[in-house]
C-alpha cells in the first residue's frame, strides 16, 4: 500500500462523503464527529463542500495540518481524537480499505482541491 493516500470528499445532500474507484467505495460518509472535525479544518478552504484534497498517512509526511489519535475500537470502526479541536470521531470499517490494522495515529493534510486546465 501506498504510504501516504488521497481523497476527495465533498458534500452530498447535506453530508460529507468521498468516493475511491480504487477501493470500489461510492459516497462512503463521515459520521459520528468526523463530519465535525472535517467542517472545522476546512473553514478556510474556499467552496470546500464542492471537494477538497485530503491526505493521510499513518507517517509523518512535510506539509501535515491535521492529526488524529486512536483512542478504542466499536462496532468494527474504530475512535480517533483531534487534540488541536478537542473532538473525537469514528472512523468506520473502511478504514480496513487503508490500513492493515487501525493506526496509532494518522496524519492529515487538507487542502484546496487542485484544478487542471487542458490547452
């Protein structure tokens, strides 16, 4: 696996989701406090609910803005906690699509979504 991956979310009907042909996953949402965290990290990224670049990694990679910390397993997801915003969300078994096992830790960098021009 990759070491450092990306997606895409964006808001559908009111929630964040992405998808990632990759990973054969189609509107898969943020739930339970990750749609919160990632509300607040993306207040500065201009039309943020159209899409945005969002990179983790379980290593420390340059130009990470984010971080969470594993905190227990539930209902096959698993709890991770934003020191910086004080929130905790879940991360649901897709997680598994990522990682062989959940990681202590993962690093994040959200970002403007980079738009190509062609010609």
């Amino acid at each position: 696996m990759n070491s450092i991956m990306v997606i895409h979310p964006y808001k559908f009907e009111g929630r964040w989701v992405f998808d990632d042909e990759k990973v054969n996953m189609f509107q898969e949402p943020f739930v339970l406090g990750t749609d919160v965290i990632i509300e607040k990290m993306t207040e500065e990224i201009p039309d943020a609910e159209l899409g945005f670049s969002l990179a983790f990694s379980a290593q420390l990679f340059p130009g990470y803005n984010g971080e969470l910390e594993w905190r227990r397993e539930e209902m096959g997801g698993n709890w991770y906690y934003n020191g910086v915003l004080d929130a905790e969300g879940w991360l649901s078994p897709a997680l598994s699509r990522y990682f062989e096992s959940p990681p202590k830790k993962i690093y994040l960098q959200f970002k403007p979504k980079a738009v190509y021009k062609v010609g």
